[in-house]
C-alpha cells in the first residue's frame, strides 16, 4: 500500500536528497521544490528512506489509514 506523500514546501529548499533517494517518485520543480511526480514510483522502504534522509523533514508520510506514519 503506498503512502500518501506531503511535501511542505514552505521547509524544503531543494536540496534534492529526496530525489537522490527516490529519482522516480520526487523531482525539483521550476521554484526549486521538490514535487511528487509519481506515489507509486518506489517501494515503502525506498519512500520511507527518501523522507529520512530530508534534513529539513519537509516530507511527511501517511499510511492506508490515514495515521501520520513519518515523522
Ligand atoms: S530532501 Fe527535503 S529539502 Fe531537499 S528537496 Fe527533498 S523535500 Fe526538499
């Protein structure tokens, strides 16, 4: 089941560590935010990864019930 995916785009500042970890699901936008492009682009594991290696924990995860499942 995939996460739902919330970037806070007023913490991120494109450091792009996120996309380093996850290519398929994030990307840098034309204001230099990370966007996601694509949910469903990785596994957990790998999403779970991209969001902890955000220094700026600009990326939060919900899991199938809606519960807050990072940070
Ligand atoms: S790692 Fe965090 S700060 Fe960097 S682009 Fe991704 S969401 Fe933004």
């Amino acid at each position: 089941m995939p996460y739902r995916i919330v970037v806070d785009r007023s913490k991120c500042q494109g450091i792009g560590a996120c996309v380093g970890v996850a290519p398929d699901v994030f990307e840098i936008d034309s204001e230099g935010k990370s966007v996601v492009i694509n949910p469903e682009g990785a596994d957990d594991d790998t999403i779970l990864q991209a969001a902890e290696a955000c220094p700026l924990e600009a990326i939060t995860l919900y899991d199938e019930n809606g519960e807050q499942a990072y940070p």
